[in-house]
C-alpha cells in the first residue's frame, strides 16, 4: 500500500548543513507540495499538481484505488514528526509537595535532605510493578503523540540499584515495542543520584563493576548519562563512567551546569560525547568549544518554567550559530511532554524564531537521537521515516502558538495516519 499525500498547505523541510551550526538559511519552506509513503519511508516528494496528473486523482478524500490511499490535506501545512531528545519518562511517586518548599526558598539539595527529591521518586519506583510502571509509561507517551512526538530518548535514572535499573530499561524496550506509539531510543542513567545508605565511592564502584556490565548484557540502553553536577557526580567520578561507559561500546550523554558551572562542559568537549543538556551556566567559552568538539547542547524550557528559574539566552547562541536542542526534561518536577509548549516558551516569551525552534525539537536532536529502523528521522525527504504532523492551520508557524493544546489534526507515525 501507498499513501500519497496531496494539497500540502506550507511545508518545512531541513537540509543537512554541518553539525555544529544550527543554520535556518538553508531551510525550505514550499507550498501545494504532495508526499508519497511506501513502507513507512517517504518515496517521494512532489508538487500536488503533478501527483494528481500522474495518478488521475480527481479529489475524493480519502480514495482507495487498489494499492494506493489518497489523502487531501485541503492546504493545512506540514513539519516533520518531533523528536524529544530528554526524557525520564518511566518512575512512580508524587512530588508535589515539593512546589510549596521551592516558594518558600528552599534549594535543590535541601529539598533531597527533606525527603524530596531524586531519592523520593527512587523510593516509590522501586517498590512499583513492571506492569504499572508500563502503563503508566504507556499513558505518557500516549500524551507525547497527540502533541506531535513521534520519536523520544527515554532514559532510566529512578532505581538506582542494579535491579531496578534493569527493570526501567525493560520497561522502556517493552513501550518502544508498541506499534502506535512512538518510537524509543534508551539511555541508561544509574549516575542521578547516590542511593541513601552508600557514599559515593561505594556507589561508583557499583555503577562501574556491577550495574554498568549488567545494563550491557541487557543490550536495551544505547547511551550512558551522568548527572554531572556539584552535589552528586563530580568531574572525575563522572569521567570514570563515562570512560568505562564508552569502553562497554555505549555511547555517551551528560546532565551539566544546571544550578551552576560546575565544569560539565568542559568534560563533554573533552570526551566529545553525544549531548549535553541542561546548560544553563555553562561559560561561553566552554559553549564554543562543546560546539567545535561536536556536542549538541540540549536546552529544557520546561526546568526553568516549573522551578522558576532563568530562560536560556538562545538569541544570542542562535545568532552565534552554534548548534543545539529543545526537549521537555519530562520529570516528576516538571510534567509535560508537549514540544510545542516548550517552543511557545521560546518563541512568545523569549523571541526566538519560530522556524529556529522547529529545528531543535526535529532535524538536530535527531541526529544524536537515532530512530530504531536506521533510516534518517526528523525531517521531510526522501528516504526517511515517515513521521510527519498536520497542522489546523495552512500555516507552519502555528505549530508553537497554542501552549494549551495539540496543534495538531493529525499525525503520520510511520506512514501511519492518526487523527488526534
């Protein structure tokens, strides 16, 4: 079966440009453009004048005609299915106490040593099901679709024990394998915190000799992460895992600078690894040097919206060129798994262009966010999965301008069409 998609309002196609700029100059936006789906990828791409000449369609929607399956889009406009490159989409537990004691001053690792915190979520995850744990993961993600996401990085992070962490990773290959979801790219993350009742010593030694092998001979997770930050992981504790990490044949990402320079950055342009997220206080000079290195700097509106905390200065390091990332940082702190929210938080209050903003939850943190099949993801052209998002409106630009709801009609998630 073929689906052709014809009468495309405006359309966004990404070309590829070097990896450490994040370029909007070499973007198309074309207009009554038809998509032709075979397999799950896009064949190809045409003007709808055309297709319809080629295949006498006459305008019946949808048409069934053999092995073909018309659809008119009637002008509403297209971009490429979203890729959410952070994630910590699998845990148990309620924290929202939490908000009041942030009101009332209280600081990240005060909240931990109330009870709060990394370690209360761990306690509530660890005690959960497999099977609630999928379904909770399962609702997640099917929230994440009706928002236009269509690929996500699902790292581990809330068992923090051997077993647990394994369990979590389980989980995560057991949504990744739903038809109707989207798909899923594992990271494990036994670096967020230190269990209570172990030193941190203790800890590394576990994560480097036990849990590191078993996550390994598991073969879900394809990344390793570290919460590098003064407080949990320090620089050399975090080179030690990420250094054994990479000799395992994982690759490797990295939490940085999100309550202050703490040196992540410099490390991540160091060992070149995959992506740095968070970001926030890292200098500009470790900025341009992550950059030159290869790192893709992934940024999390959500984080500073629900912990009142500053917006990144993503003006400044668009204009400078340098390459970077969007995600929602799903969390028990911070709910939500809407890439077109965090693109509002961008653009309507931060003044970053629209089209800047699509590429960074699309083209860029698909390239450091691999889609299962091997095929090229987060763009329009031929060749790549076909995950693409139809707007309500004729107009691309609508895709960040409604916070409150999906501006989505629909979505195609491996050539498969959803009307949401």
């Amino acid at each position: 079966m073929r689906t052709i998609i014809v009468d495309i309002g405006s359309m966004v196609q990404f070309h590829e440009n070097s990896p450490e700029k994040s370029g909007i100059d070499d973007t198309s936006i074309v207009n009554d453009m038809a998509v032709i789906i075979e397999d799950g990828l896009i064949a190809d791409i045409q003007q709808s004048s055309m297709v319809r000449s080629e295949y006498d369609y006459v305008g019946h929607d949808p048409e069934l005609r053999g092995d073909l399956h018309f659809i008119s889009l009637g002008g509403k406009a297209v971009i490429p299915g979203l890729v959410d490159g952070h994630t910590h989409l699998v845990w148990s537990g309620d924290r929202s106490r939490e908000v009041r004691w942030r009101q009332q001053g209280k600081s990240y690792s005060e909240i931990a040593s109330m009870g709060g915190g990394i370690a209360s979520t761990t306690a509530a995850t660890r005690a959960a099901s497999t099977d609630s744990l999928f379904r909770s993961g399962y609702q997640r993600m099917r929230r994440a679709l009706r928002s236009g996401t269509t690929h996500m990085e699902v790292k581990s992070g809330y068992g923090l024990s051997t077993e647990s962490e394994l369990k979590l990773l389980e989980v995560s290959r057991q949504l990744g394998s739903v038809d109707h979801l989207p798909s899923i790219d594992s990271t494990w993350l036994g670096a967020h915190d230190i269990p209570s009742g172990m030193t941190s010593k203790e800890y590394l030694d576990v994560l480097i000799s036990e849990q590191l092998p078993a996550v390994v001979d598991q073969g879900i997770a394809r990344s390793a992460d570290v919460f590098c930050e003064p407080g949990w992981f320090s620089i050399e504790e975090s080179e030690d895992v990420l250094k054994a990490s990479r000799n395992h044949g994982l690759s490797l990402r990295m939490h940085i600078d999100e309550f202050q320079d703490g040196g992540g950055g410099d490390l991540a342009a160091e060992l070149r690894v995959d992506t740095a997220d968070h970001a926030h206080h890292t200098s500009w000079d470790t900025r341009l040097r992550m950059n030159e290195a290869g790192v893709l700097t992934g940024f999390l509106p959500g984080t500073p919206y629900a912990m009142g905390e500053l917006w990144p200065d993503l003006k400044t390091i668009e204009a400078e060129g340098l390459a970077y990332s969007l995600a929602t940082d799903f969390n028990p702190n911070c709910q939500t798994l809407s890439l077109p929210f965090m693109g509002s938080l961008m653009v309507q209050r931060c003044g970053l262009d629209p089209l800047a903003a699509l590429k960074a939850v699309t083209w860029h943190p698909a390239q450091k966010t691999p889609h299962p099949s091997g095929n090229p993801h987060g763009n329009i052209e031929v060749g790549a999965v076909a995950n693409l998002n139809v707007l309500e409106s004729p107009h691309w630009e609508s895709w960040c301008l409604q916070p409150s709801h999906s501006p989505f009609h629909s979505t195609f998630l491996n050539g498969h069409h959803t009307i949401h």
